[in-house]
C-alpha cells in the first residue's frame, strides 16, 4: 500500500468512524429521556431522604454506592411497599437480628423514600440485576402447581427454602413440620395480620380460592 492510500485510509476511516459515533450518540440521547419516568415532587423528595440518611453509605443503585447491604435498584418490585416502610421505619421490629439500625425516619420520609425507589425500579436497566437463580431453577416437569405460583409471586424474594431465597421472611425450609395445616397457610396468606400479628408480609387476596390452596399445599410438603 502507498503512502497515500494508507494516508486516505486512516483520513476516511477516522470520518467515518466519527459520523457513526455522532449518529450513535444522537440515537442514544433521543431515548435517555423515554428509559426512565417522570420525577415527581415525591421522588425528588425521597432523593433528598435517601441522601440525608446516606443509604448509598451502605446500599448501592444502579452500581453506585457501598456493597456492604443489598442493592436497592428493583427493591419494590422484589419487595412489597408495606413491607419496605414497616422495615424502614424499624428494622429490627421486622428483623430482630438486621444489621440495619432504626435511622428515625418519619412516616412521610418513609413514604417519600419508598417513591423514590419506586421510580428507580421503573427505570431502563437491561434486565439488570438478574432475577435471582431459584426463579429459573424450577419448570413445569419438575415443579408441583403451588411451587410454580410460589414462585411466580415471587415469595422467595423474602424467603429461603433450602438455602435458595431471601432472608427478610422466616425460612421456610421446614415450615410443613411447623405448620401442617394447610387451612392456616390459606389464610395467613389471605390475611397475615389475623394469624400473625402486626405481620410485615402483604396479603395475597387477589389471588385466587384455588391459587391459595395450591401454595397452601405446597407449604406443607416443606419438611
């Protein structure tokens, strides 16, 4: 190759590649706006909770902060907003052993921080971070009908079975020992609060008489 080929080469190449890189950056920002929703007066008031009580000296979202607690990117699409604000408000009500001390927020603070990560939830992450292993551990050949709706309510995002879950709820490795009766999983489920008092776990009442049953059952072949 000449020297001014190899000169036309590198010249061209470099516009071309710049062109591609502006198109590129152009589509880019064009979407940036669509991936994440409106920033109402409560998101950005949650911000200004969630930096006034440092969470990202312990939590991280979307990567950035400490790894010391769990990520909080997609936490109200993994846990359910009542209770998120009953664990905000005091951990160790919910959680006797948690590492999270009662920061002293109020109920309106509370309620504006669980907005916030609300709103991040809904944002664009490509499928990040991954679903946790349990939910594509099982399938239809090998899972009963109430595991399947066990899982697609996602209930192990809150507790552990066999060592696979979350820790926010009992383990329930051997509730079907601890609780036999599937009559009392039914309503538990239905209704937490009139089994369990002041319980942190929401109701499942949409669901169901025959989706109840069928987790019911599910619970009590736990042993």
């Amino acid at each position: 190759m000449s020297t001014n080929a190899a000169k036309n080469l590198f010249i061209y190449g470099s516009l071309l590649c710049f062109v591609v890189l502006v198109i590129l950056t152009v589509d880019t920002m064009g979407k940036l706006d669509k991936r994440a929703p409106e920033i109402t007066e409560q998101v950005n008031a949650g911000k200004k909770v969630w930096h006034k009580y440092d969470c990202i000296g312990c939590h991280t979202i979307l990567g950035n902060g400490s790894y010391f607690a769990p990520d909080l990117t997609k936490a109200v699409e993994r846990k359910p907003k009542e209770y998120l604000k009953k664990f905000i408000m005091d951990p160790r009500t919910i959680k006797p052993n948690s590492a999270m001390p009662k920061l002293g927020l109020s109920e309106k603070e509370a309620d504006n921080l669980i907005a916030f990560l609300d709103w991040m939830d809904k944002v664009d992450t490509n499928g990040w971070p991954p679903k946790p292993i349990l939910a594509g551990a099982i399938s239809g050949k090998t899972a009963s009908t109430g595991q399947m709706l066990f899982q697609k309510n996602d209930c192990s995002a809150c507790h552990q079975i066999n060592g696979i879950g979350g820790t926010a709820g009992p383990d329930l490795t051997h509730i079907g020992n601890v609780r036999p009766d599937v009559e009392w999983h039914i309503r538990h489920l239905k209704d937490p609060d009139t089994v369990v008092p002041d319980s942190a776990m929401p109701s499942f009442h949409h669901l169901s008489d025959e989706d109840l049953r069928q987790i019911g059952e599910y619970l009590i072949t736990l042993k």
